[in-house]
C-alpha cells in the first residue's frame, strides 16, 4: 500500500455547549443561504494539518464564539459522506463536550467581530426546537451528542496515546 495516496478526508471538530437552560449553542454560517431558516450548527471546522482534534475544537470555538472552553473530551463521531454538489470530501466530525455554562457566561457569549466574516449569528437553541433550526442529520447529531453527555459516555481525546487536553 502506497502511504503517500491515501484518500483525503476532513477531520471536523464540533464542540457541544448547553447552558442551564438545556439550550444548545449553535452558529449560522454565511455560506448558508441568507434567508433560509435551517442550517444553523455546532460551532467548530477542520482541523488544521497536524493539528489535534481537541486543540482544533478549543480553537475553533474560541475563534466562533469568544469562548475558552477545556476540551479533553468528544460525545460521538459522525462519518460525513462527500457532499453531493462536490464542495466537500467525506470527512468525520468529532463532537466535543464543552461542557455546561452558568445563565451569566451564556448570556455573555456574543459573535466575535474577527467572526463576521464567516458567521452570521449564534444563539442558544433549546433542544425541543433543534429541527426549527438545523438540517435533519443535525439534529440527529446533536441529540447524540446530548444522550451520551447525559448518560456519562464522553470518551476522552488521545495523541499518540496520552490525554489530549486544549
């Protein structure tokens, strides 16, 4: 087997936040057509080459949302085919438990102008309401993600075999 043609796959890193309220901290990326109502999602992208999965979710949740959140942890893997348009190769997301925010640190929790190039708004979503906001398969995703953090099944990140913490 030829190591140098393997197939290239994204390697997505979410990270699930819930406030005291049970709601679910979701972003509206631009690329998503302006008017339409779903398409809001976890924060979180790509990792960069050589970057870990928690570095990358600690970082790209910092960079969405302007929270700092210890990432050591992921609630589920999702395998993502590539898109049908063609925009994006098959990948695997990682969501991330970034834990639970006291009703002050989420009602701080605003857009970051470096942001607003990419985003055009987070809020908080209560779970009930998760399929007036998102695609199916996110919502799908979501309420995973919310099953294993309720019934204590996060499985915690490794690098090379030893705790990975961001």
């Amino acid at each position: 087997m030829d190591p140098t043609g393997q197939p290239p796959r994204r390697l997505g890193c979410l990270v699930f936040v819930l406030n005291e309220g049970e709601e679910v901290l979701m972003v509206k990326p631009k690329y998503k057509r302006a008017g339409e109502r779903l398409g809001w999602q976890l924060p979180g992208g790509n990792a960069h080459e050589g970057e870990d999965i928690a570095a990358a979710a600690a970082r790209e949740l910092l960079e969405e949302t302007g929270l700092r959140r210890p990432i050591s942890h992921y609630l589920c893997t999702d395998q993502v085919p590539e898109s049908e348009e063609g925009t994006s190769t098959e990948g695997i997301n990682f969501v991330c438990d970034g834990g639970q925010l006291s009703v002050a640190e989420a009602a701080a929790v605003i857009l970051p102008d470096a942001a607003r190039d990419e985003l055009a708004a987070l809020t908080w979503v209560p779970m009930s309401r998760l399929h007036q906001f998102a695609f199916p398969y996110q919502v799908r995703r979501i309420r995973n993600a919310a099953k294993a953090r309720a019934w204590g099944l996060k499985q915690p990140l490794y690098v090379l075999g030893e705790a990975a913490t961001a």
